[in-house]
C-alpha cells in the first residue's frame, strides 16, 4: 500500500539518536521473544546460541546446512519498510536477500495482484532462493475461496521454482476509510493462507506475527508509526530480530547477534521519511 503522506518531503536522516533506539527496541523484542519458552521449557535463544556455527554460510563459501541461503521478500509497503533491516539482518548471517515488496501492490489475490505474478516467476528464475516469504498484504482482497486459490498458486509456483514458502501474516493496521469496505476479507487472509500451509506441511509454512505484534494497531506493541499501519525503523528492526527467531525454529537458521546489523546504514532509507520517523 502507498504511504499516506507520500507528498511529504523528505526528512533528515536519523541520527545517532535513532540508532540508538533501534538496537534498544530490538534487544528488547530479543529478549521478549526469548523469555516465551518452548514446550520443553528451552527457548528460542538458547537453543540458537547451542547451533553449530559450522552451520553458517560464510563470504568464503563455507558449507551451511540450514535454510535460507537465499531468501526473496515479499509484501506491499508495510513489507518495504520492513525489508532494509531484515535484509541488513540476513547478510549479516551471510544469506543473500532480495526485497519485490512493492509499495500500492506486492499482493496475490485478484486483479490489483498481476504485475506480481508477472514479475515473481522471473524473480524465481534470476535469484533462485530456497525460501521465498510472502507477507499478506493489506490488498489481499476476495472470497475465502479466492484467497486459498492464490495462496494455493504461489504456493505452487514457489515450490516447483526448488524453494519452500513462508506466508507471514500482516502486522495490525489502522483500517481507515480506504479499507473499511474490505475489511472482512483482511481479516479472513490470515486464515486462508493458514489453510493452505496446514495442507502442504513439507513445503510451505505459516507464521503468525500477533506473537510479536498482539492484534491491536493502537497498542504500544504494535509499533505501528503515526499513520497506524507503517512501522518505523525501530518496530521495523523488531521483525527482523523476531523473523531470524522464526527462521531458526523453522530450519535451525541461526541469526545473527542484533548488535550486528541494527544500528547499520539501513536506518537512513528514504523509504522512512514519508512516515515521521525520528
């Protein structure tokens, strides 16, 4: 979706401040996500940190045995904003990232969704990622049957491109008047793309981001920015540090340290300067 104050001009670039704020923000939601233990009572963390690092891919070609080495992003521009430290993340953890989250578009149900499928085939064919996740975007409109359809597809174009799918659902966002007539089905997408992922469990998986948002846009832990549907640098940096976690109970992917990637160029995208970040 297209940010509500594209006409604003551009702001300055954060300053140190902010980047103080970012890694500040993300190690809290590090530590937030490590205190929610597993079943057997061990944590994400800890069982990161027992990972061998013989396991990661390094510059020099080191063999990695986990995904993703390759990973594509998907979305609209709640996923743009979330890209620049996600990506900053992976290289991080040396995975070669590729952000197509498109600002107005980026989704895969109905017609608003085929310069998408347009360009995701050739994606898969130029950049060859073994993970490509798609993030639900707030475009993702139609019939429950419409949207299992289109999950059903990418799923399939994804998996015979040799990559397995993460659908991630959308953080909470303010349904203005622009969405009010689609609400019902920005509220059945999450539940059709989980449909589709329980019935392909080899190849295609779902995650559910109100663990670390919770459901409500007006809350403090939704972290959404001014316009209550963007999220700044710092809640930005929050699902990255929150994504790598996933990745790592998903694959036994091992994430790099927070402190290595948050406070990175990054933070000065011009994709936050629409928003009022600071």
């Amino acid at each position: 979706m297209n940010s509500k104050n594209t006409s604003s001009p551009l702001l300055q670039r954060p300053t140190r401040r902010t980047a103080g704020l970012v890694l500040a923000a993300t190690t809290a939601a590090l530590a937030l996500t490590a205190c929610q233990a597993s079943g057997d009572g061990s944590s994400p963390t800890a069982d990161r940190n027992t990972a061998s690092s013989a396991d990661r891919q390094t510059p020099d070609g080191q063999k990695n045995t986990t995904k993703p080495h390759r990973m594509l992003w998907m979305g609209d521009s709640i996923g743009e904003v979330q890209a620049p430290p996600l990506g900053a993340a992976m290289k991080a953890a040396h995975v070669a990232f590729k952000s197509i989250a498109a600002a107005g578009g980026g989704g895969v149900v109905g017609e608003i969704a085929q310069p998408t499928w347009e360009q995701l085939p050739k994606e898969l064919t130029s950049f060859k990622p073994d993970v490509v996740a798609y993030q639900i975007t707030t475009y993702d409109w139609g019939t429950p049957g419409e949207q299992r359809a289109a999950y059903e597809r990418l799923a399939k174009t994804v998996n015979d491109a040799g990559a397995e799918l993460l659908i991630v659902s959308a953080p909470p966002f303010k349904v203005d008047d622009f969405y009010r007539s689609h609400e019902a089905a920005i509220k059945t997408a999450p539940k059709s793309a989980k449909e589709v992922a329980d019935k392909h469990p080899n190849t295609v998986r779902f995650l559910d981001t109100s663990a670390l948002w919770g459901t409500d846009s007006t809350a403090a832990k939704a972290q959404r920015g001014k316009d209550g549907i963007h999220s700044c640098q710092q809640g930005s940096a929050a699902f990255a540090a929150w994504f790598g976690e996933q990745l790592h109970k998903q694959y036994g992917f091992t994430p790099a340290a927070v402190d290595q990637w948050a406070t990175g160029s990054w933070t000065s995208e011009k994709v936050y300067a629409p928003l009022g970040c600071k």
